[in-house]
C-alpha cells in the first residue's frame, strides 16, 4: 500500500516498535500521516512525486514551453492547444524535453504556442517510482526513476517528529496530528508553512522544489 514515499511497512518499521509494527491495529494512523505529510511535501515543493503513465497537464497556451509537475520526465504522448471551444484541440509538435527538470518546448514558429485565452493540454509520463508492495516484490519499470533516498529520509523524520509529538488515538480520530494541521493552514494562508517546519525538513525539501512555471 502507497503511504507517501514507500509502502506502509516501510513507514510503520520506522515509526514504530517491533511488536506493535508486526500487527495492523496502528496501520489507519500511521498511513494518515505518512500521506498527509507526502501531500503536504508535494504542496510545498509546488510538484507531484509520483509516477504517473499517461498524466494530463493543462495550462495556458500563450508560451513557447511547458514544466510539468510530475518529473523526471520520460516521455511525452501528446501536446494539443485550443483556442476556442468550438475549434476543439489542435496537435502541436514538441521539439524536446529536459526529462530532469520536466521543461517540454513546442516547434512554434512564433515565441509562444497559441494566443491570449487559448488551453495546451500535455499527455506525459513521469514521476519517481516506489515500491507500494508491502513485501517489497514490486518491479521498476523500464525507464522510471527510483524516489531518491534524500526525499524518502526527509518524509520519514517529518513522520517521526510528527508521531513522537501526538498520540496514537487522536492521530487515527483526526487523520493527521494538530502539529502537521498548523503547517498546513499557514501554507494555505500565506503564513510561511515553509519557514515554520523543522530546520531539517527545510534543507531536506530544498533540491525538490519545482521552478516557477
């Protein structure tokens, strides 16, 4: 089962003590917050983490590229434009992709793909794959990107320092500890949510924070 940056095995090994991590009684609390701070670190870092085959990104067409929110990239299916409902989509040619940074740039005559108002729609694949088998027997496909162990480390010690600080009965009531609620809130208030994680968390997510687009 996918609880944030690993199966749920993984995540209930590390937070929990030998006895209780064999069992399954500790398992909606644990995997509440292991996806809560995956969610959490994906808001900030303003990207998705996981592998996706055929994802579908819109954005406004007045542009000459695109940066996708779901990297490394591996390929690209499909780049269409509409300028007006009736037109319907329209086939645009890619010219080439960076597969690190997930920036695709179109075969476009002028400095941007379409005009004011028009939508670009992107079919793609890309991601960083894990292994969501609970024994661990899962197999990386071909062309994928493993989840770095920086970023998996980072979720695993916001997850503990989140665990040690709530109890396990009001983390399996609530979903999500008050802790992990407050860093939240200030994201989506514009109250800093960056700047009031743990020293650690920052400097862990930093490399993983997706350009402006």
């Amino acid at each position: 089962m996918n609880a944030g940056f690993s199966n749920l095995q993984y995540l209930k090994d590390r937070l929990l003590l030998a006895s209780d991590a064999a069992g399954n009684t500790q398992d909606d609390a644990v995997l509440a917050i292991g996806l809560q701070v995956a969610g959490l670190f994906e808001s900030l870092c303003d990207r998705n983490f996981g592998r996706v085959v055929g994802d579908v990104y819109e954005a406004t067409a007045l542009r000459s590229y695109a940066l996708v929110p779901r990297y490394p990239l591996e390929s690209v299916a499909s780049a269409y434009i509409r300028d007006t409902i009736e037109d319907g989509w329209v086939s645009v040619d890619v010219m080439n992709f960076q597969p690190l940074s997930g920036m695709i740039y179109f075969n476009s005559t002028s400095s941007n793909v379409s005009t004011y108002g028009s939508t670009l729609k992107i079919t793609y694949t890309g991601g960083f794959w894990w292994d969501t088998t609970e024994d661990n027997t899962g197999t990386q496909p071909n062309g994928s990107t493993i989840v770095p162990q920086g970023l998996v480390l980072c979720w695993v010690q916001f997850c503990k320092y989140l665990w040690d600080r709530s109890s396990i009965e009001n983390s399996a009531k609530a979903g999500f500890s008050t802790e992990l609620e407050r860093f939240i809130v200030a994201k989506d208030s514009n109250q800093g949510g960056a700047s009031d994680l743990p020293i650690f968390v920052q400097s862990g997510l930093a490399p993983f924070r997706r350009m402006t687009a």
